[in-house]
C-alpha cells in the first residue's frame, strides 16, 4: 500500500494527521523517529534555513537538493515538496515538469502548491499525470507582496465564502489534502466538515484533520515566538548555553581534555 493510501486510511478511521516541516536528513530521520505521518519539505526552508526575509527567493534547484536530503532520512515517511514561487504558476506545462522533478529526482511522494480556485488547472494537470497534490488555501505566503502582509485570513462573510470556495475548488481538481492557514478556527470546522478530503490546519484551530507546524518553530529554535506555535522544547537557548560555555572552555584551556585526545 502506498504511504498516501495509508494516510487516506487514517483521515477515514478519524485519526488526525501530524504533518511537520523537514529540510534535511538530520530532521526528517527525527520526524519518521517521532511518528509523524507526513514530513513537508516547505519553501519556509527560505526564511528558517536560508535566512530570506520571506518565502519568494527560493528555487527549483535548491528545494530539489533539500527534498533529497529529507527523503534519504524519511525512512519510508511520506515526503511533500513544496512548489517554490513561480514554479508552477508561468505554464501548465512548466509545473508539470518542476513537479515531475521532485518525483523523480528526488524521491518526493507528492507536491503542495498555493491557491485555490486560480490553481484549479495545475493541480488537474498534475492530478492526471498521476502527480498527487496537496492544496494550500488562506493566508499564501508567496503571495506576501500583493497581500502586504502574514494576517488572519477569513475573518469577513465574504472571505469566508472566498477560501470555502478556494478549499472546495482544490478538492474538485484533485488534491489528496488541503492545508487550512490562518483561518479562524470556526471557520476550518465549517470547511473540514464540508471537504471529503483532509485538511491540514497551520493557525486554524483545533478541528482540522490534520496539524502542520514549523519544526523549529515547536522545538523553539526560531527566535519569534508565535502564537500558533506551542513551544515544546527550548533548543534556541540550549544550543546557545552549550557554545557560550564551549568558546570559554575552549579560550580557558578546559577542552579538549585529556579524555578527548589520543
Ligand atoms: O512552507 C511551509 O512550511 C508551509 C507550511 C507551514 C504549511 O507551507
């Protein structure tokens, strides 16, 4: 059975899905290690990896090198690629081949790219060349510069109705899951309720299918604290009290002892 069947199976016998980010083998043998269904390779490997300011800079060659690395270390754990900005939006025919290549240059199970009812024919095309899509629908982060900006997405009837029917648009065309951004919580309960796909909330609330996170923004090693993001460990810190004191023993002769020498 492939790994999207058994995920299929899970959003049918009613069990949320646990879906993280991973951009490398190090992270995603921790993720599969940890139980997680789905590891998203996302284009937030700009701004958490890469140190862009948002999500636009990043390219086809460097998401493709990032998803190899994640499924050498998946052990088996289905990998998403992320579409980067202007990958999958010039041409059909362009997506097609872009999405082609995580599938099969670099081992990637399926794909996930932005927009709702504007993305219709790329995700049928993909769909049909057998590429399995996951949506992705309120707030799109690559579309920052038109937007202006990271807010909640929704909060209005009529941009309810708009991503409702975005949400809607994506199932029809084939996606396999959508993931919910931003949106208040009532919202994506109205939406999962009406979807026969799962949904994947990221700041939706609690009654989504599914669950996606920044993995570093959960293990606190990114410095903004945000309110979506529970905070299960404080590595940030960690890390940084173990190089502090590592650079003073290292400047006060305390390292390496005699115990780490040959
Ligand atoms: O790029 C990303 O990490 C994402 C998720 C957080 C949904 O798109």
């Amino acid at each position: 059975m492939t790994s999207l069947r058994k995920l299929r199976e899970k959003y049918l016998a009613g069990e949320k899905l646990v879906v993280l980010t991973g951009y490398d083998a190090l992270m995603s043998s921790l993720l599969a290690e940890a139980g997680v269904d789905v590891i998203l390779v996302g284009d937030s490997l700009s701004n958490v990896i890469a140190g862009y300011p948002n999500t636009l800079p990043v390219n086809m060659e460097q998401m493709l090198w990032h998803v190899q690395m994640t499924v050498r270390g998946a052990k088996g754990t289905p990998v998403i690629a992320d579409m980067p900005f202007l990958s999958y939006e010039v041409s059909t025919e362009q997506a097609l081949v872009n999405a082609g290549r995580f599938i099969k240059e670099a081992g990637a199970d399926a794909v996930k790219l932005e927009g709702g009812r504007s993305a219709y024919p790329v995700i049928q095309a993909l769909t049909a060349a057998h590429i399995p899509v996951c949506g992705h629908v309120g707030l799109q982060p690559q579309s920052v510069l038109t937007t202006g900006g990271y807010s909640v997405q929704g909060r209005t009837e009529e941009e309810a109705a708009r991503i409702k029917a975005d949400a809607l648009a994506v199932q029809e065309a084939g996606a396999f899951a959508v993931v919910l951004e931003m949106v208040p919580a009532k919202l994506a309960e109205e939406i999962t309720a009406s979807l026969k796909i799962p949904t994947i909330g990221i700041g939706a609330g609690p009654h989504c299918s599914g669950q996606v996170l920044v993995t570093q923004d959960l293990l606190g090693m990114t410095e903004a604290k945000l309110k979506i993001a529970k905070r299960y460990a404080e590595l940030r810190r960690e890390a940084l009290e173990a190089l502090t004191n590592y650079v003073s023993d290292v400047k006060e002769g305390r390292t390496p002892s005699e115990e780490n020498s040959f």
